[in-house]
C-alpha cells in the first residue's frame, strides 16, 4: 500500500508530536528534567536537517527524534544524551562544526557528538572487518565516553527498523553488519531486549525466504506446543501459590534467529528443536536481601516435582554474567520427555536482564548524576572492561579499531592491547613488548600468517613476534621501525653489540697514525671523517673496526713535522687504468658548473663519476651527484639516507645528473617471497640464467613453514632490465612479490 503524502503543515504536526513523545517519556524518569537544552537540541537539528529526507520519503528529522526516543526510553539515557542523539548527524551531514555544537550546548555533548561522527566512518563504518582481541580494548579504544556506543546502539537499532526503504544490496550489507558486530556488543552491554531484535531483523533482511519459513513454523506449531507448556507448568504453578509468591509466569518461545542458528550448529529440522521454549518465573520481592533465597525455594518446589538435569543448572545469581545478569536456571525432564529450562527472576533481576542500564537507572532514586550513574553501571559489568580471557571475545571473530587516525591498534595472541603510531611494523611490536625481543626477532605471524619483521601491520592485527637467539640487531633496522621506543632501544642493542668492533677500530685508527706520527687531533680525524662521509667518530671507528672501510687510501707526509692539515688523499681507484683490476679510469672535470646537469658517461674504458657505497645506484635510478673532497662527482640515489645528509649541509655540492648510454652491467639486489614448494628454485634460476641471459651473482634462500625468501644478486644494465625481471619471476608459481632493494 503506497504511503499517504503529508502535507507540509502535517509533516510539522507529526515531527512535534514525535518529539513530544520523545519528552513525555524522559519527563517521567528519575533523570533530572533538563528541558532547556533537549528544546533547544531538537529546534537546532530540526532547522539543520530542515528539507532533507530519508531514503523512504519522511523527513530526515524524524530518524534523529527515534534515536533520541530509542537511548531515552529502551536504554534509559539522559538529558545529555538524548541531546547528542538529536544532534548526532549535524556534523556530518550539515555545515555545522563540532565547534558550533560546543558553543551552542556544552563541551561534554560536542564530544559526544564528535565521538558518533568519527564511529560512523570508523570501526562500525564500512571497514569493520578486521580483528578484535577483547571487548575492554573496543571499548576503550572506542571512545572514552561509553554513552558515544550507546547512542550508535540505538541509531543502529532505527536503522534497522527503517531498513526497508533501502536497496537490497544496502539491506544485506546493513544487516551483516548489525549481526556481526551490533548484535554482540548488545548482548555483552546487557541490552537483551536490544540484543534480540537485532538479531532477528538482521537474520530477516539476510535470508527473507528462511525468516518467514520459521515465522510459519513457530505459528503452525503454537497450539500443540502451548498443551504441552500447560501440561508442564501446572504442577509448578500450584507449588508457588502454596508458597503465596506473587508471580508471573510464562513460556519464552526461543527468537527466530536463535531457533535458525541452532538448526544451523546442531544440523537439526525445525521439529527437533526440542527447547524451543523455556517457562520463566519473575515474582515480586521488596527486599532484594531475599530475592536469593525465594530463588532457591522456587528451584527446591521445581525439582520436587520433575527430574534435575545435573549438569545444567546455571547461578547466575551468586556469580552475575558479565554483562550484569542475574537468574537462577535449572533444566527438568518434562512430561513429554524433553528437557525443559526454567529462570528463575525478581522483576528486578528481569528488568536489568532485558534492558540493561536502563533498569540500573529506573531503581535509583532521586536527581541523580546520569554520568556517575554510568560508572556505577559499568561497575557491574566490569569484567567486560577487565577481562583478558578469551570469555570475553568469543561473541566476534574480527573487528578493525579504525577510530583513530594517526594510530592503529594491534594485540598479542594473549589479547593484550598495543598502541602504535601508522606504519608500524612487526619490529615496532617486538620491541614495545621487550627489548631481547626486539634483538632476537626474525619475523611475525600475522593473523596466523608468516610475514617478514618489516611487515606494516593494520589495526586490528593479532601480532605473534617470532624469535632465534642467532638473530643480531642490525643497523638496517632503523629504517623500518616507527615508534621512539623501538629505534631507542635498537640503539642501545647496536652499541652493546658493536662495542667491542668501535674499540678494535679506534686502536686501528691510533695505531695508523702512531706509525705516520702524526697526533689524532680533531681536525684530522674530521678530514678522515669527511673523506668517507661519516658524520661521527663512532661510526668512523665502527667501519674501521669491522673491515668496511681501511685507511690504507690515506698517504701521510714523511716529516713528523709536517702539520695534520696537510694529509694527502689520493683514491685507491689510482688514476689511470689499472691493468690488474680492469677498473675504468675515473675521469673528472677540472671545473663542474652546478647550475648545469652533469652527464654521467661510463663505457669500458673510463667514467666522469663515483658510484656512492651507501646505496648504489644503477643507471634508471633517480640520482644526485655530490662533488667530494676530491673535486669528483660521487653519484647518490635521491632516496638514499646518505643524500639526504648532504643535501642538508652540502647546499653548493650538490649536482644535479643524467644518465647517458651506459654500456656495462651493475649488480642488483632483488628479494624474492613466496610458498615454497618442490623445483620452484631451479624453475627460478633456470628463467633467469637461460631465458633471460642475466648473470646470477649470489643467491641465498631460507625458508620457514613453507614459505621461502631469497636474496639474489644479479647483474642488470638499468632499472627496465630489473621492472622486467621481477615481473617476469612474479609470474613463477608460488611467487608472492618480487622486489629490487639496495644491496
């Protein structure tokens, strides 16, 4: 049946009888009647929403005025919540700022403002996908403030009630959604009344044809099902009014969705759901001193007339669930052989049972405080913020904490929640845990998935840092890890490590220059620094000490007079060409204009430049030339650390270059990643060798739980012939990525 078109007058009529409703029902809880500010809340987002509409048609306002409706009076919010409900799509949806909501009605409903507005693209935005540990990590990562998930609860919840009105592909996207991360959060909240409507008009838009066939069932089979309840709980009702209890009693028909999903897990027809329902028992008590011992008189009156079943009696009265709940449930043998659950409640233990904060609130007295009345409340389901047992994650397998922009949120395989900055890596994690961990740790599982330690990991990932006490820290590390902590403590690992090399390579360098006699003064240990580029006196001693540069290219005058200052440097390379190592000779310039590009030339015979050790670079690369102490152009790849450097303190030496014809091989250095399996290795030098025709150099290949990683050195002309190459061995079976990186 087509809707009635309002007019514009009765449109307004019905959005103030909408918010009307949404008044009357705060005005009769024990919230404190802050009026004002819901008025004035409404008038704002009513004038900001003022033409838009809703995908059905009805004014946009409308939804705003449910969820303010649906947070007051399902989940028992106040004033400042109900205003944040009315306020929640302003920011997003309008020209409104967080700053205008601030300044019209405080700071505290600004935040909570901004806190939905940065959920609605975030976790429970289309990204929620990934992996969620421990609900005290959602939560409090979150938001600091529990009302913001609270209030997206009972946007959710309109959504969902209104979700006909959208495209199926939306309904079914919508809807997966709600059950995979909605529903859950609901029932960990204790809003089961919340919980279970979620659950069912999700299962309905998910799977329309089994919702309405299950409907039938459960219609076709109440009359047979309502005799046997009859048959059953007539012995029981007589035993409590003999105990004069005042007292409901009723049988609770299992939800559509919970009697699909256990035909689903059991494999099971719908007329082999045996505990279709379960005969709840509320009764009135004053005293919640007694309501205990009423509940274990009722059991003793219940067990007296049917056979217990031993291993299904559940008190949750002594111990409440985490999410608040209180009952004392028991299963009998009933007449018909099946076994029944019956719960056992005070109409208080009931209330906190279907609505959660709501029934907290409505038992407190007086113009309490709604915000000291949410801690109290979330005292009671404390453990689903404490609790690191995998209890207390069992309702969701992944959810991406995507709320944060500028961090990203992991956990170990114990759940324990890890803060990083973006692009951290497996190393950041190793290091943040512990130090040796950090030192001795080869690579990491990923959501059960090996990856290297320069892995990115995204929010949500579950991290297990691998470790070999053979690993060292190396000082290539630096470059992949992120967080302050991790590079800190790789640097202390790299001087413990290297102490004894920087010590071999200080008595290396005294020794050099007690033979040349000559005093280490610091202007000559700052020439020997600056010939090889070092910018400290500890990495001179480390390179020295580990065999990475010598000194023997330093020619030192004969007189033990002769002034530090004037220390020769003359090239091993030599100036010529030398017979014994085919080297080309190195020709340079006497004058290199800066203001002009340098061509690099290098054949056979001789080269105009200086390949830089730090980064080496092959003709293709983006290059910069440097003009060294020794007036050559020593050639950097722009992304090298090295340039950067010089950039930075050498402004006047630096050359911009370009490649010409260049008739030689260069090595390179590719990592190859990917399953291993039987002959990938021969398949891989065979098309690199034979197909190909490039000379392999060195290969090195490890591999660990099926999956393999080589290094391999080859010899290429430019960076086309290595583009190619790696799209080439990408294309071998098992081959997952293929990539050049500085040797």
């Amino acid at each position: 049946m087509d809707k009635v078109q309002l007019t514009p007058q009765e449109e307004d009529l019905l959005i103030e009888a909408e918010f009307q409703d949404v008044l009357q029902g705060y005005l009769k809880s024990n919230h404190r009647k802050k009026v004002e500010i819901i008025e004035r809340a409404f008038r704002f987002a009513k004038k900001a929403h003022g033409g838009i509409r809703r995908r059905s048609g009805e004014p946009y306002i409308l939804h705003p005025i449910a969820v303010a409706k649906i947070a007051s009076q399902e989940i028992g919010l106040g004033s400042t919540s109900i205003c944040a409900a009315l306020l929640h799509d302003v920011v997003e949806d309008t020209d409104y700022t967080v700053e205008d909501i601030e300044q019209q009605f405080g700071k505290k409903i600004a935040e909570l403002v901004s806190g939905l507005t940065k959920i609605s693209g975030g976790i429970f935005g289309d990204k929620a996908s990934a992996q969620a540990e421990n609900f005290r990590k959602l939560l409090l990562t979150m938001s600091r403030d529990i009302r913001v998930v609270l209030i997206k609860m009972a946007d959710r919840l309109h959504n969902m009630r209104t979700l006909g009105s959208m495209a199926p592909n939306k309904q079914y996207k919508i809807a997966g959604e709600t059950l995979y991360i909605y529903a859950p959060l609901a029932h960990r909240l204790g809003l089961f009344e919340i919980k279970t409507e979620l659950e069912d008009l999700s299962f309905k838009y998910e799977h329309p044809a089994e919702y309405s066939r299950i409907q039938n069932l459960i219609r076709e089979s109440e009359e047979g099902r309502l005799a046997v309840y009859t048959d059953f709980s007539a012995p029981i009702l007589e035993s409590l009014d003999k105990m004069g209890l005042q007292y409901e009693a009723r049988a609770r028909v299992k939800s559509v969705y919970s009697i699909w999903r256990k035909m689903e897990t059991k494999h099971v027809p719908f007329e082999e759901v045996y505990d279709l329902y379960a005969m709840r028992i509320v009764f009135k008590c004053d005293d919640p001193a007694e309501e205990k011992t009423i509940c274990w008189k009722i059991y003793s009156a219940i067990t007296d007339l049917y056979r217990l079943h031993p291993e299904r009696t559940r008190d949750w009265i002594s111990n409440p669930k985490a999410n608040g709940y209180q009952a004392l449930h028991l299963t009998v043998m009933g007449p018909d052989g099946n076994w029944v659950e019956v719960q056992i409640r005070s109409e208080r233990m009931h209330e906190i049972a279907e609505k959660g904060f709501a029934a907290h609130w409505k038992y407190k007295i007086g113009e309490s405080d709604e915000e000291s009345e949410l801690t109290v409340w979330l005292r009671t389901i404390k453990d689903i913020l404490e609790d690191p047992t995998p209890s207390a994650v069992d309702f969701l397998d992944t959810l991406k904490l995507n709320l944060f922009a500028a961090e990203i949120v992991v956990f170990t395989p114990k759940g324990e929640l890890i803060t990083l900055p973006q692009k951290s890596t497996v190393l950041d994690v190793a290091f943040t845990l512990h130090s040796e961990m950090g030192t001795h740790c080869i690579a990491g599982k990923v959501n059960h998935k090996l990856v290297p330690l320069s892995h990115q990991l995204q929010s949500g990932d579950q991290v297990e840092v691998l470790t070999s006490r053979s690993q060292t820290p190396k000082e290539e590390w630096m470059g992949i890890l992120a967080t302050a902590k991790g590079r800190t403590r790789l640097r202390a690992a790299l001087r413990r490590q290297q102490a004894p090399v920087i010590e071999k390579g200080k008595q290396i360098l005294q020794q050099f220059l007690d033979d040349a006699e000559v005093k280490a003064t610091n202007e000559v240990i700052t020439k020997i620094m600056s010939f090889y580029h070092i910018n400290s006196r500890e990495s001179l001693y480390l390179r020295l000490g580990s065999g990475e540069v010598s000194l023997d290219g330093y020619v030192l005058k004969d007189s033990p007079k002769t002034s530090p200052g004037l220390l020769k440097k003359i090239f091993r390379i030599g100036t010529g060409k030398n017979s014994s190592d085919g080297k080309p000779r190195i020709v340079t310039p006497e004058k290199i204009n800066t203001k002009e590009t340098y061509r690099l030339h290098f054949d056979d015979n001789e080269q105009n430049f200086i390949f830089a050790e730090c980064c080496h670079p092959i003709p293709g690369d983006d290059v910069m030339g440097f003009i060294n102490d020794n007036g050559q152009v020593e050639v950097h790849t722009l992304v090298c650390p090295h340039a950067q450097v010089l950039k930075a303190s050498y402004g006047p030496r630096i050359v911009s270059t370009e490649w010409t014809d260049v008739k030689r091989q260069f090595p390179a250095t590719l990592i190859i990643e990917g399953i291993d399996r039987h002959g990938i290795l021969q398949e891989l030098t065979q098309m690199i060798s034979t197909q190909l025709n490039i000379d392999i150099r060195a290969l090195h290949i490890d591999t660990d739980k099926e999956v393999f990683h080589c290094k391999l050195n080859v010899l290429v002309t430019d960076t086309d012939t290595v583009t190619q190459l790696c799209a080439k061995i990408k294309k071998i079976k098992g081959v997952q990525s293929a990539t050049r990186i500085e040797s």
